[in-house]
C-alpha cells in the first residue's frame, strides 16, 4: 500500500524534458520531500501526483490502483500553493470551508471541521476577513488548513514556504512537522531549500535534470550521498569536493596534497564536509598547511576559507578555535572517517 | 499665485470647455424635445419657451413607438448574453490553455472586426434571407454578438491571465472540474471584468444602426433604425425625433454611469488577486 510513480516522463510541447522516467515509490504516513534546483523536475512530479499534470509516459498508483488518468478531484488529495492561491473573493472562512462545500458536507459539519481545522492552525480569529486582508504566514496557514480541512490521505505543498521572510519560514515549518505527527498524513513536499528538506523529511527524493538522483532518510542523504551533485547540494555549507589523483596513498589536487591511506591510484573525487576537518596546532604527518584567506564569523560557528591550490576549501569550525588572521598558515587533517570519494566521470559514490 | 495653481486653473478651463463641447448637442436635444413644431423651426433659437409634452406619447403611443424601445432592449441584452457565454470561455480557453496557432487564432477575431462593416451587409442580408430570420430580432442578436464576440475574447483573455493559474488549480484540488474550476471560481473572480465588458457590449449594440436597419427594417427595427422613419414626405418631425433619442440615450447614460465604475474596477483589477 502506497504512492508509487513509474517510470514518469514529462516531455513539454516546446522539447524540454522535465521527468526522464522517474520512478518513486513511498508508504501512506510519510513525509516525503521533493528537493532539487530549479529545473530538476521536483514540480512537475509534484502536479503529476495531483493530476495537474499529465505524463508523456509512465503510470501512478495510489494504493495499487492505477490513478494515472484521473483528474484532481477524484484522486483524495489536497494541495498548498506557493502563492497561497487563496479565493480572493470569498472570506477565510468560506475559502477553508470550499473544498467541503464543493463535496456537499453538511453545513454543520463543515462548520465543526473548519472551526478545529481553524484552531490547530491558529487562525480562529481571521476566519471572518478576506485573503487580501491577511498576512504572507497567516495566507499561507488558510491555505494549508484549506488543504487538510476535508481530511486527503495526501496533502501535497509546492514550495509553501518560499514566499515568506525567514522568521516566519522556521515557525510555519516547525508547525507543519507537528501538523504531520497529529494528523498522520502522507504530505509531499516540494523544495529547493536542502535545510526545509533534512528537517521536514522522513525521506527526501533529490532531483537533477529530470532524474532522481537519491531517495533516502535525511541521515543517510547527508552521511552518504549517492553522487557528488546530492554532496554538493546538501549541507550548510556544502561538502567540499576536488578533482584529483590518489597516488601512493596520497591524493593529489592541483597545489596540495593530503594523504588518504591505502587506495587504488588512478583519478577521483575527494569529498569532505567543512564541519568534519580538523584545524591542528601544527604539523603532523597525516595534517598538512594552508594559507588562509577569509574568515567569515557565523556564530557560534566561524568559516575559514584556505587557499588549495586554485580552489577554497570551506573549514567550518568552532568560533572559539585558535584565532587566525587572513595569510596566516594554519594545518588541516582530513580525518579518514570523513572522506568521500566519488567517480570523476559520472560523479557516483566510490566505495 | 503659484505656478501650479496657474497650471490647475488652465486645466479646469480645459476640462470645462471639453465638458460645454460635450453636452451642448445632448442639452439642446432635451429641449427639442419639449418644443413645438414652431419653436423649433423659429429662425431665433430660443432658450426659453413655453415646454409640451407632446412630442412623447404622440411617437411612443400615436406612432407606436413603445415596442421598439423593447426591441432595442431586446437585440442589446440578448446579444450582450450571447456573447459573453460563448466569448468568455473562448477567452479563458486563449488565457490557459498552449496550443499551436493560439496567437493567429486570437488575432483572427479581431480581424473580423478590421473590415468596414458595410462589406460584409450584403452576405449577412442573404444569409439571413435565406434561413427565414430576416426582419426577425434574431437576424440583428446574431449579427451583433458577431462583432461583439471580438470585443469580449479581446477584454475577458486580459481579465483571466490576471487570475493566477493556481487559483483554477486550487479550486480542481478542492474537488471541481476544470469546467466547475471556471464557474464556481474563475469567473466570480472576473465578475469586475466581464461587468466592464458586458456595459460594452450592451452600448455598442444598443446605438448600432446599419445592420439593425439591414435586417429588420420592420418588425424587429430597435429605436435607431425608428429615427429615420419620422422624416416623412411632409417635413422631419425634428420634436418626434428629439423624443425618441432623448428615451434611446437614457439607457446609455446610467450605462456609463456603471461602466465608469467597473472599468476602474476592471482596470485595477490585478491588485486582485491574492
């Protein structure tokens, strides 16, 4: 039992192909994010589901019945826009009560469900005022109780948190965790912010192109990304990776070197994230010196970028650290725990 | 005196002459039609005269005139409806949907609207000839809403690519179909817009005289094609035909009033949406 997409396509008119066959599968309950830059097709796999769109190949099952030529209304699920889409005509209260009266509720009933609905989101006291009258948070919350009020197994969002500032972002992603956990829904979604992703998900599909490139748990996307794009996209701020050779257990960029241990020699890609390398008081011989360029204070945290080669390596270490000022050298060691390695050629993981 | 209050006073000399310009002919048309024969044909026009009101029932009941004030309500309502039924979903289509040749077709209806209408009298006086609707009110409804079809694709695509694509989408979430979607949601949200164009199409119908007169010369003959029929052999009945623009342009007036009101409306309607 479950949402399951298979091998979707999504060709548009003018040639782009937004989904190369895209395959999906996940359980009812779950909180599954759609993360990946623009253009990777996180959209569009989101408005397939909801019947918005319709793929060029492929099937959706929901349940193991096939939904693929099912409009939306027919499929049992809701949706949050990233622009609220509110009905700007009607007053809160009748924009949450919609989607009820269009499935002919009983007026009490509706009044019941948009009143508890109203209250678990806090927005009882603008039930009476119209869309135009609110607030980008307050919007965004009718939008979503208007998505839940009728009670979908899937509530899907479309990047709703994109359009409020960043203060509000952090309280209304926080409420929809908890909105999650109480509810029991499947929710679906869709992000570019890798940070709304690993707090949100229970597993996150990254997109790319039109391809999934890893759909795991947000421990998992982190600890070992599938390919060096999802290391490059995930993290704040992202894994560091360099083209290079190991050679006689060192691996060798363009001006620096850093012993690695026991590796096949040949070309790869060395991954390491900023919170995982040591700054060291002096040289030892698995650390090795660079010259610091810039110091960027994000406490509690400092980021010291250091010169490698034609490159910077991103250190993310305690502000408390040894202080350093810009040209000094300072010593790095790249614990081996932390190293990841990845094909120079297709970018996959290495083992 | 400042230089902008100079510049405020020229602008209300101007705004009042464009005003005197304006009402004069519509002002002098209202007295006529209180004066008599001789009042009129005096060779002094004359501000003031001892006023009748004969002009009125003697064309509206001794010339039974009354009906075509129907049929004009008629012909301007019936084609007003017409057209917003079959253009404002024809917009809506031209507003959402990408298919190939949508800017050629769009522009075609305009193009219907480029030649002189005259050229194309003749082909309607036929047509409707041939199908038996001649001097009906139905031949004037169809060849008004033919024109008036442009008009409402041309205003209403505006009116509905001002409404966000997910607000149609929201609605097909919240359980419509996408024609439900357009009824229960989109054109509610257009309502300003289709206001706007529909006092349009009502004033363009309403004051046309060519095909009204081409085709239904007699019995279905709206109050314009009426004018005409009080310059008899004997002298134009100049009061009679003072009367009857007088009662043909009312409508229009508290018309404008509304169209005043919705074409702002109308026209700021992008600060709408949510």
């Amino acid at each position: 039992m479950g949402v399951a997409l298979r091998g979707i396509r999504r060709t548009f008119p003018d040639g782009t192909v937004a989904l190369h066959g895209l395959d999906l599968a996940f359980e009812q309950g779950e909180f599954i994010v759609l993360l990946g830059p623009s253009g990777s097709g996180k959209t569009t796999a989101c408005r397939m589901l909801a019947g918005l769109d319709v793929p060029s190949a492929g099937s959706i099952e929901i349940d193991g019945r096939d939904v693929t030529a099912l409009p939306p209304r027919l499929r049992g699920m809701g949706m949050v826009f990233q622009n609220y889409a509110l009905y700007a005509h009607k007053s809160v209260f009748e924009n949450i009560a919609y989607p009820l009266r269009v499935r002919k509720f009983a007026a009490d009933s509706i009044r019941s469900k948009v009143q508890a609905i109203a209250a678990l989101l806090r927005i009882e006291p603008y039930l009476h005022r119209r869309p135009a009258e609110l607030s980008g948070g307050q919007a965004q919350r009718v939008a979503v109780a208007r998505a839940l009020v009728w009670e979908p197994a899937i509530c899907l969002m479309d990047e709703p948190l994109s359009n409020l500032d960043a203060l509000l972002r952090l309280q209304l992603r926080t409420e929809l965790k908890r909105l999650h956990r109480d509810l029991s829904k499947t929710f679906v979604f869709v992000t570019h912010d890798q940070e709304e992703a690993m707090t949100l998900g229970t597993r996150i599909a990254v997109l790319r192109d039109g391809r999934l490139e890893q759909f795991e748990a947000p421990r998992n996307i982190y600890r070992k990304p599938a390919s060096r794009f999802v290391a490059e996209f995930i993290g704040r701020p992202a894994m560091n990776t360099f083209d290079g050779e190991v050679r006689d257990g060192r691996f060798h960029a363009p001006g620096w070197a850093v012993p690695v241990g026991d590796r096949p020699a040949g070309p790869a890609v060395l991954g390491i994230r900023p919170e995982q390398i040591e700054i060291v008081s002096a040289a030892t011989d698995d650390a090795f010196p660079l010259v610091l360029d810039v110091c960027e204070p994000v406490e509690p945290d400092i980021l010291w970028f250091l010169r490698a080669g034609d490159r910077s390596l991103i250190v993310r270490g305690s502000g408390d650290d040894i202080t350093a000022e810009s040209g000094d050298t300072v010593h790095v060691r790249f614990p081996r725990v932390a190293l990841h390695w990845f094909d120079p050629v297709t970018g996959a993981r290495l083992p | 005196m400042t230089a902008s209050a100079a510049w405020r006073r020229v602008a209300w000399a101007i705004l009042a002459a464009a005003v005197v310009i304006a009402v004069t002919p519509y002002l002098w048309l209202l007295l006529t039609s209180f004066k008599t024969r001789v009042d009129i044909l005096s060779p002094q026009p004359a501000w003031r005269f001892a006023p009748t009101w004969a002009n009125y029932p003697a064309v509206f009941i001794g010339k039974e005139y009354l009906p075509l004030l129907w049929n004009s309500l008629s012909i301007a309502g019936c084609s007003t409806l017409l057209s917003l039924a079959i253009g404002a979903p024809a917009a809506y289509v031209f507003a959402r949907e990408r298919f190939p040749g949508r800017e050629d077709l769009f522009f075609f209806f305009l193009t219907t609207r480029m030649a002189p209408p005259i050229s194309i009298a003749v082909p309607l006086f036929l047509f409707f000839t041939a199908t038996g609707m001649i001097d009906t009110l139905y031949a004037v409804i169809i060849a008004h809403t033919s024109f008036n079809l442009s008009l409402v694709v041309w205003m209403m695509r505006g009116f509905f690519a001002d409404i966000p694509r997910e607000i149609d989408e929201a609605a097909q979430m919240d359980g419509r179909s996408r024609l439900g979607a357009f009824v229960g949601v989109v054109l509610p949200l257009a309502a300003p817009g289709l206001a706007a164009t529909a006092v349009l199409c009502f004033i363009l119908s309403w004051n046309e005289f060519l095909y009204a007169f081409l085709l239904a010369a007699f019995e279905g003959r709206p109050l314009t094609v009426g004018i005409p029929g009080l310059v008899t052999p004997h002298g134009t009945l100049w009061g009679q035909v003072a009367a009857v623009a007088v009662v043909a342009t009312l409508p229009i007036v508290v018309f404008a009033m509304l169209v005043q009101r919705h074409l702002v409306r109308g026209l700021t309607f992008g600060a709408v949406k949510a």
